[in-house]
C-alpha cells in the first residue's frame, strides 16, 4: 500500500483526498519509482477542476505527470534501468492512466530519465516540465536563435523562468511579461533583459520602443484570450505566435486576418505531444537540457515546497498564482 492523491469528483483543491491504495507491480515497459518529491503544474488543477483539454474518464481519478524517485521496480522488457537508480519522471502520460502524487507509483519506462549528477530530488521534480516545454516550443519550433528577440509572458511560472533561461542560452535577447511589478525585480534577476508590466503598461508600445519598432521574432504566450490580439500586433514579419497555456479562462479570437497585422505563424505547443511523446526528439531536448544544467546555464527556481499531506494547500497556493518558480511537494515516510 502507499499513500496516494486521488479525488472522486471534479472540483476546487478540497476534493483531493490522501488514501492508501494498492500499487502493484510494473508491467512490460513500466517501472515502479519510490516517489521523493512532486513537481505541481496547472494542468493538473485543470484536470482536477474538469477544464483540462483532456477530460476524467473515470473516478477515483489520480493526478500528477512530473517526480523525481529512485527505481523499485522494472517490468518486462525495459532496459537500461536498475533497482536504486535515481531518476526523474517527466510529462509524458495521460493522468487517466497514471499519476505520481503518491509514495509510490507505476509509471512508463518511456518517460523516464536518469537524474544528472548532483540535481537532488527537489530540484529533479523541477526540471523537465519547464525546460523540456521551453526547449521544444522556443528553439525545436520556433527557432529561435541568437540575435532574435522573445516576449515571454506569465514569465514568472517555472516554464517562464526556464523560456527566459532558454533564451539567454541560445543567443536571444528574453523580454518577460508579468501582471504587476511584485515580481520585476525577480525576473530582472533570473536574466530578462526587460520587464513589461501588462498592468500598467501598454505592451505593444513598450515592445516597439524595445526592439525599435521591429517586433519580436517569438511572443511565447501561456495566458492566451482576447490578449493575443496585442501580442500579434508586435510580433515581427515572419515570426511566431505560440500558444502553450490558457491561463485566461477566455476564448481566444485568430487575429490573422487582420490585414493589418505582419505576416506571422500561429500555433499551438503542447509538450506532451510534440516533444516527450517521440523519443527522437525527447533525447535531444533531454541533450540540451542536460547539457545546459552541468554547465549551469539552467537552474530549476524552486518557490515554495510543501508536504504530501499537504497537497490540498499546495494546489490552493498555485491556484493563486504568486508563486516565482516551480511548486514542490515532498514525500516523507
């Protein structure tokens, strides 16, 4: 039995409940992972609440895509694993078919990765979501290089802070994007060249003045809604529009066919389908990223951790979106 976040109905962070289920033993091409810390993304209080682009298929429902563990158990036909082996589970799974918010949990061998030397459980739950979603939209994607230009907005979330990282690796020149000015010093300090107040400021007027009337060659945009109208408005000719989150809850309209606007490309990024879901271009992400924390060009920003037992509060704390950096809940026993 283990200690394991399963909810029974769709809802706000009270509906999670702690119980103790049976895990049971890896089948082919699954491994067992004694679960040492959680990493907390929105897409989970989305599947939670029922507004995730993938809906529950049945009750009890469990949670959570993103940990970081050591092996227990391999099931027929994984290789390259052994009992003991300190890992990380990224997301690359359907919650309707496995879940790590618990002790222990079952869980495919293809989206496991050994753990780098010296990343310690905390910062290994940290990791692959944010760098992994950054890597595969900013430079697999869209292309970005050195010398271009990136708004990043929501840029405080762990995915903002890893774009804006991303960015200062490859050459280009991050802008980030946060609602109030609480954070503009923090981001200023994780390595953005400039921080547009969305509050207060006009977007399109400060990037045109940033890049001297030229645009971005990428806006990266979590928020989505009646916002992207702006955001296409100072994307360069040639350039990308790339949606990875709907943080606004609102539709979002298809502002190509202003002919106004430059020419631009605009699509969406999922990391669970465009990147962990083929392997080819899961290891070279995984290759990049690696490579970008041994150096320490990459370094996960933590905000806040809290315990298993208090998994109700910690989707409460994300839920109010204060957070600088990753949310993670460690496994105790």
């Amino acid at each position: 039995m283990a200690r394991t976040v399963r909810f029974h109905e769709l809802g706000g962070p009270e509906v999670l409940r702690l119980e103790d289920v049976e895990v049971g033993a890896p089948g082919p091409d699954e491994l067992l992972v004694r679960v040492e810390a959680i990493g907390l993304n929105r897409a989970e209080a989305l599947f939670r609440d029922g507004t995730y682009i993938e809906p529950v298929r049945q009750f009890p429902a469990r949670l959570g895509t993103e940990a970081a563990g050591v092996v227990e158990g391999i099931g027929a036909g994984v290789t390259g694993f052994a009992a003991g082996d300190a890992i990380s589970v990224l997301p690359a799974f359907s919650m309707n078919d496995y879940g790590v918010y618990a002790e222990r949990a079952v869980v495919p061998a293809s989206a496991v990765l050994h753990r780098p030397e010296g990343l310690d459980p905390v910062k290994g739950a940290a990791v692959w979501m944010p760098y992994l979603t950054a890597y595969g939209a900013l430079v697999d994607v869209s292309g970005l290089r050195a010398g271009d230009t990136v708004l990043i907005t929501a840029a405080s979330s762990s995915v903002g802070l890893a774009a804006i990282q991303m960015a200062n690796r490859v050459g280009a020149t991050p802008i980030a994007a946060t609602r109030t000015g609480a954070k503009k010093d923090a981001l200023i300090k994780a390595g953005a060249t400039e921080v547009i107040v969305t509050g207060e400021e006009d977007v399109v007027e400060r990037v045109r003045d940033l890049t001297a009337g030229q645009g971005v060659e990428v806006a990266f945009d979590a928020v989505a809604g009646p916002g992207v109208t702006d955001l296409a408005r100072i994307v360069a000719p040639g350039g990308t529009l790339l949606l990875y989150g709907l943080l606004s809850g609102e539709p979002t309209p298809y502002p190509a066919f202003d002919l106004g606007m430059p020419a631009l490309n605009m699509r969406t990024y999922v990391v669970v389908r465009e990147t962990t879901a083929d392997p080819e271009t899961l290891r070279r992400a995984a290759a990049f990223v690696t490579s970008g924390l041994r150096t320490g060009a990459f370094e996960p920003v933590v905000d806040r951790v809290f315990g298993l037992e208090e998994i109700v509060e910690a989707h409460r704390y994300m839920e109010a979106g204060n957070q600088i950096g990753k949310i993670v809940v460690t496994v105790d026993r």
